[in-house]
C-alpha cells in the first residue's frame, strides 16, 4: 500500500453543455484513487470515483465531514461555501439528530401542500410564458423564478427580500479567485437575515417551513435558534442552486432529444423514473463538492490513506460507474431504477429531497402538458452556459411552440 502520489492539478472548470468532462472521464479510467490538486486550499486530496468507492467513503465514520473544518481544505471555491454549524460538515450523532429534527419538515403530508402551491406557481408562469408569445426565455420564465418562489415562500422570505437572497446566493457560489470577499460579506449577510427571521417565526409562527422547523420535537429535543438559522440558509441555497440548474438542464436534454419527449408525451407516468435517469446523466456541477478528512489510517483500492488525508468523492462519476449502471453514458428512460447520487449519499443525502422532487416532476410535467410541442428556438451551439460558478446550466434557453 502507498500514499505517496503526485497530485493531478484538476481545475474542473469544464462548462460545454451538457458534456461530461473529460478531466473527470480521465480520472474515472484510471485503476485506483487519485491525488488531485484543486484551485483553493492548502493541501491535495484523494479523488473517490467509483459508485461502492462512493458509497463506503460517504457511510464509513473514519471519513469526517466535521473535522475539516478550521482547516484551508481542498475546494473549488476561494470562500468556503458552508457554515461551520450547518448539517453538511457535521458527522453522526450530532448529523442524525439534524436529520431526525428536519425530516419532520418534509413529511408526505408538508409535501404535498407544498407540491399544490408549486403546480399553482408553475401554472401561473407557464400562463405568463403563453401570452408573451413564442419565442421566450424557458430559463427567465420558469427555471429561476419557480425554485426561487417556492423555497422563498415555503420558508416564508418576504416578497421584499427576495432580491437580496439572490444576489447573496450568487455571490457565495461564484469561483473567480477575487470573489472571496464579496463571498464572505454575502454569507455573513444571509447568516443575519436568517436569524433574525428565525427570532420572529419563534415569537409568531406561521405555516411555513421555518415555523414547521422550529415546531420539529424528538422527545424534549428541538432545533436551537442558531442551527435553524444555518438549516435556512442551507435550504435556501441548496433549493434554488439544485433545482433551477436541473429543470434548465432537464428541459436542455429534452429539447435536444426529442425522442425522450415523444416518450413521455407516449407514457406520462414514467416522468419520474425518466427524470431520475437524467438526474443521473446531467453533470449538475463541476467536480467535487465538501471533502472529508481521514481520521485514521484507511486502504482503499491499493493506496493507503492516511490520517489527515483530504478525501473527495466524485458523485457525477459514482452515477456513470459501469458496474452499476450498463451503458453509464447512455439516457435510457426505460432503465430499471436503481438509485443514484445526485443528491448525496448516505448521511449527507440532501434532506429536501422530496421538495426538490416536487419541483422537478411539477415543473416538466406541466411545461410538457401546456406545450407538448415545445421545441429549442436556436441550434444548441447558440446556448450560453454559465462559467462563473461551480454549477451547469444554461443563461438562457429559447423556445418555440
């Protein structure tokens, strides 16, 4: 066993479409884990790519989330994007007793008058969109507002507030390497606006998912006022982040392969088990996300890590692992389900999972409904893709019907 390894300088700014990038392509065919260099941070890191690799860095409890921080770790970003007290850099039990307090803000009963509000909103732009004319912006009219809408008015933002979520949100996102500071100022920014939120919602509770968050009890245990303040926070930039990036990127595959339109227009119930494939496919981000830090010495695929290791795993190249998945770079809509980690894995799985699900299946059920012969108004090449972020996703996506 070793761990001696020269790291791959991987900048992972690859932004061509929807195409997988070949520096990750790269690093899947190789035979074992990889030492990696990123733009930011101290140290290099091991890069974890196949999907049992996966699964075992992101259940074993040697691999910590937690004990990353107050360190400069490897990342893509020149200010940490988390909060030192949000879930996803806690480990178990401090974790599972989050998880277990959340999960009671997303039970099937929340959802499903979350999911009634969201068919509402999603109705009243697609409305909007109808009576603009062809050609519209798909991107203006439903991928950033219907996200942004929901998770703003699920957690009960005023209408007034809105913008400076997004410009905030933006802000600690962004990559380029003077950014940092505008990063730091916009999440100190939302820290406040969150607790003084939260200090309200204690005072006068609503039916929003704030109030639900604080109202969530396991025996005498509750949410403190400064971990639902980080929970709203996360929430906010994980709800608009994933889901505006997905239904853009969804309705892009879909509007470039009319075959998997012409499949759901043929069978609509499988619109689930077709946007989890895509879910699949689409590198939603670039490269890596939070790593994890080795508590003590661990092997894996002939290499030795070694305690105070950075570990990364790669969840875009776990969903496209052959052995997993036959024919991983293939969208196959009638693929038998098998799960996928788009949205994590294991302790770190998103816990607003089903909101997302929510969006998703709402936003591209009722787009298709309302216009089932949608179509890309310019040649895919035209399509300008974003390149400041670690995100994928679209400027702007034209359409005609």
């Amino acid at each position: 066993m070793t761990s001696d390894s020269e790291a791959i300088a991987c900048p992972f700014d690859f932004s061509d479409a929807m195409e997988f990038d070949p520096a990750l392509a790269a690093l899947m065919a190789r035979e074992s884990i990889t030492r990696i260099r990123l733009p930011y941070g101290d140290a290099d890191a091991w890069l974890v790519t196949g999907f049992e690799a996966v699964r075992r860095v992101t259940t074993d409890q040697r691999f910590s989330r937690a004990g990353i921080m107050g360190f400069d770790y490897p990342r893509l970003t020149p200010e940490p994007i988390v909060s030192p007290e949000s879930i996803n850099v806690m480990d178990p039990p401090h974790s599972s007793r989050l998880r277990r307090l959340a999960s009671q803000a997303f039970t099937k009963r929340h959802v499903e008058l979350m999911r009634r509000k969201i068919t509402v909103l999603a109705d009243t732009l697609l409305e909007e969109m109808a009576e603009q004319g062809p050609p519209a912006d798909l991107v203006h009219h439903l991928s950033n507002q219907l996200p942004q809408q929901t998770i703003y008015d699920v957690l009960g933002i005023d209408r007034e507030d809105w913008p400076r979520m997004q410009r905030s949100a933006h802000d600690l996102l962004t990559t380029g390497p003077d950014s940092r500071e505008r990063a730091a100022h916009a999440k100190a920014d939302l820290r406040e606006y969150f607790g003084g939120l939260v200090e309200r919602r204690r005072h006068t509770p609503g039916d929003d998912l704030i109030s639900a968050l604080a109202a969530a009890k396991d025996g005498e245990d509750t949410l403190d006022d400064q971990e639902l303040a980080v929970m709203a926070l996360t929430l906010v930039l994980s709800g608009q982040d994933t889901a505006t990036c997905q239904i853009s990127n969804i309705s892009y595959v879909l509007l470039t392969r009319p075959e998997l339109i012409e499949h759901l227009r043929n069978r609509p119930e499988t619109l689930t088990e077709v946007i989890n494939e895509l879910l699949r496919v689409i590198p939603f981000r670039k490269g890596v996300g939070i790593p994890r830090v080795a508590l003590e010495d661990v092997e894996m695929e002939g290499v030795r890590i070694r305690a105070g290791d950075f570990v990364h795993v790669s969840y875009l190249t776990a969903n496209r692992d052959a052995g997993r998945y036959p024919d991983p770079h293939v969208i196959d809509p009638s693929r038998p389900p098998a799960p996928h980690m788009t949205f994590g894995w294991g302790g770190h799985r998103c816990i607003a999972v089903p909101l997302a699900m929510a969006e998703l299946e709402v936003a591209i059920g009722r787009l298709l409904e309302r216009f089932p012969w949608l179509r890309l108004a310019v040649p895919p090449e035209e399509v300008r893709w974003d390149t400041e972020t670690i995100r994928r996703f679209p400027h702007e996506l034209p359409v005609a019907w």
